[in-house]
C-alpha cells in the first residue's frame, strides 16, 4: 500500500490516530502533512531541536508542494 493510500485510509474514519515510524524517514512527514485535513497536528522529530509540532493548513501544504516541485 502506498504511504497515501494508508494515511487516507486512516484519515477516513472519525478517529483519532498516531502514525509512528520506526528508523529514519523525516522524510515523511511532508505527505503526512500534504494528505491530512485542515487543523490537524503533525508531530515530528528533529534531530537538533527535539520533537516539532505543525498545524496543518494551507500555507504550510503550499510550501510543502513548492519543495516537491524541485525535485520533479
């Protein structure tokens, strides 16, 4: 299943989730953060700065897609 299709998965039912993963993918919190709805709250952590928190709203999805651009 793709990292999409399972946060979507989990974001369809009316719960209250955590989503953990183990190792080193900082990568995903931008899909995390892309695929969740408004107010909601990613928590991550940083190496330097211990755990982050982010509310998810559409200034932080535009700068997140803005990123990805690059990379295409």
């Amino acid at each position: 299943m793709t990292i999409k299709k399972t946060i979507q998965k989990i974001l369809t039912k009316n719960e209250k989730w955590k989503i953990f993963v183990k190792g080193e993918e900082d990568l995903l919190t931008l899909p995390t953060v892309l695929f969740s709805p408004l107010k909601s709250i990613i928590f991550y952590g940083h190496f330097q700065y211990g755990v982050i928190g982010v509310e998810v709203d559409e200034k932080i999805k535009k700068k997140i897609l803005m990123v990805l651009k690059k990379f295409h």
